[in-house]
C-alpha cells in the first residue's frame, strides 16, 4: 500500500521554464512534508520541506505547495536549470512520528532540456 | 568537511554469503537509518537506531541486522536469508529523531549484486 504517490515517473521540461512535480498522499495522518533530490550514483539531499501549517514555502527557486483537502503537494522549480535534472522523492511523516517514519515516494526522474 | 560516508561503492557477493556494509558520520548525529532502494520503488526503510547501543527494525528488516557500537558507526550485514538482496542501500544520519523537522542526510549509497 502505497501511501505516497509520485505518480509521474518522469517529466520533461526545456531549459527556463517552470518545472511542477506533484505528489499524493493517502494517510491523513502526515502533517510534515519534504522533498529529496537524487543524482545518479549519489545519495537524496534534502531540499526543502512544509509543515501541515503552512500552505507554501518558498526557498529561492524552489516552492512547495500543500492542499491538504486534496492530500496533494507539488514542488515548483523557476526557472528550471540543467543541474536541475535529477530524481526527486516526495516524502512525509505523521504527527505522531519522526524522522523514523518518514515514507517516501517512488520518484520523478526531471529531465531539464536546452 | 562533515558527512556521511558509505562504502564500498559497489559489492558483489555469492548467494549464500552474508556481507557487511560500512556506513560512517562524522556530523555528531545521534540517530542513523539503512534504507533499500529498489527500481521503480520509493526508499524503505530497514533499520534505524536513535542512541548508542539501540536499535529498531523498519519496514524490511527480516535478512538484516545492525550494530550501533559507535555513534559514528552503524553497519548493515545483509545475511543469506534476504531473500533479494540484490539492491542500492543507502545509510542516512540525522540529529536526533524526536524531531520531524531534522532532515536526513544520505550517503552515497552501496550497490549490492548478489548472484
């Protein structure tokens, strides 16, 4: 069961333009929210996150967003960078939890174009 | 230069043999985590550990086992009951994990092949 759903396993977007990667959730449960960047061979880095406070949070190029009615999450990235190609993990933790609990997505492969 | 260092980078390994991945921080942190990733699979989680000499199991800890003798130091054995072995661990650290707001930091992880 899959609690948490990128369900784009790969997008595309030409050098400038805004990048959105989405994300669902299942679990009412979760009320904080992060995003993870992966290159090939490497480890996730943290890139920014969101409390279920908060509808947005904006650090540089990058936003998150949070609909919580909808259970659904999105990260924008403008404009959209080369070094921006990567596989970004959405992941949550539940009130109740820590960093112990955090469940991950499957991933979106961004392939940033010239 | 503080981080997390896992290695080897590549393993490869006979069914039936059971091996042990190194992961080292030197960032203080009190808690560490084995994570699997898999194709097309987000990370699970295997086992974690919060303090010195205490651990927990994750979501897949069966055909694993860890120590948390150091705080620096916490290795997986991926023993021969794991059933797919076959797969790219990444070890992460945080500060402390009472805390949801403490992000992990990963390794570069260690790709096992087991044939």
């Amino acid at each position: 069961d899959q609690q948490v759903k990128q369900n784009s396993p790969s997008l595309s977007v030409q050098e400038g333009r805004i990048s959105i990667l989405n994300c669902d959730y299942t679990n009412s449960m979760f009320d904080y929210f992060l995003w993870y960047k992966k290159y090939p061979a490497e480890g996730p880095t943290f890139l920014i996150s969101i409390s279920s406070i908060k509808d947005k949070n904006e650090d540089g190029r990058f936003t998150v967003f949070l609909n919580k009615s909808a259970k659904h999450l999105s990260l924008h990235i403008v404009p959209s960078q080369p070094g921006d190609s990567a596989v970004y993990f959405c992941a949550a933790i539940p009130n109740t939890g820590t960093a112990s609990k955090l469940t991950f997505g499957t991933g979106t492969r961004l392939q940033v174009t010239l | 230069d503080g981080g997390i260092t896992q290695s080897p980078k590549y393993l490869f390994r006979k069914e039936g043999q059971n091996v042990t991945l190194s992961c080292e921080q030197n960032l203080n942190h009190d808690a560490m985590y084995w994570y699997r990733q898999d194709p097309g699979q987000g990370l699970r989680l295997i086992y974690y550990s919060q303090i010195v000499n205490d651990f927990q199991k994750g979501d897949i800890a069966e055909g694993y086992s860890v120590s948390r003798e150091k705080k620096e130091s916490f290795p997986l054995t991926v023993t021969s009951a794991q059933k797919n072995p076959t797969a790219f661990y990444l070890c992460a650290s945080s500060i402390r994990t009472g805390q949801n707001n403490s992000p992990l930091h990963f390794g570069n992880g260690t790709r096992l092949t087991v044939t």
